[in-house]
C-alpha cells in the first residue's frame, strides 16, 4: 500500500461518507426505525474518522515510508469495509447475522491505531 493509494482510498471514502450521511438523513428518514438509524449514523461517524486517519496515514507514507504504515493504513481501511460496511448492509436489509462482522472491522480500527503507535513510538530508533 502506497502513499497515493491511501490518499485517494481516503479521498473517495470520505466522499462516500457525505454521500452515505446525506442519504440517511434525507432518503431514510421515513424508512428505518429510530434504531437502524442509529447504526446507519454510527457508520458514517466511524467513516468519517477513520477516513481523516487513512489521509493522515497516507500524508506520513509520503514523508517517510514505513511497513507499520503501510499496515495501518491497511487496518483502517480493512475496518471501514468491515465495520462501517456491516452497519450498512445491517440497516439496509435488516439481516443481523451481518453483524458478525462489525466486530472483526472494531477490531481492525484499533489494531490500525496500535500500529501507528507503534510506528511514532519507534521512529526516533531508526
């Protein structure tokens, strides 16, 4: 995972975070109960974050390039698709064996986090 790729991968998540914000707020409002709304939110809040923290990590890879960057930006960008995604599809069709997956994408948020941790805490070692 390269700098440019996390760049525009934050770029167009964050777009669909508007688009997906927008979408709930207007086309859903008389649709979803009060509680698929809220998971609906949830995912366009945990978007909306973890795309600033994929653009932050892809401005660092373009300063200096490190494999612990390049795994969490992997890790926030797999936590988007999967926790962000799974609350989604959860409100889109109401299935909630889906949110099996919402876990694992929580999962991917903090270990994407960790990792980057870790990458300032050894930066000055190198």
């Amino acid at each position: 995972m390269n700098a440019r790729f996390c760049l525009v991968a934050a770029s167009i998540s964050g777009a669909i975070a508007v688009m997906m914000g927008a979408f709930t707020a207007h086309a859903l409002k008389d649709t979803l109960s009060s509680k698929l709304m809220a998971v609906m939110q949830t995912g366009v809040q945990y978007q909306f974050y973890h795309s600033l923290a994929l653009l932050l990590v892809g401005l660092l890879l373009q300063q200096r390039p490190t494999a612990l960057l390049k795994v969490s930006a992997a890790s926030f960008l797999a936590g988007i698709v999967l926790f962000c995604g799974s609350l989604y599809l959860l409100a889109f069709s109401g299935v909630h064996g889906i949110g099996i997956v919402t876990p694992i994408g929580g999962l991917a948020f903090i270990a994407g986090w960790l990792i980057l941790a870790r990458n300032f805490i050894t930066l000055d070692k190198r």
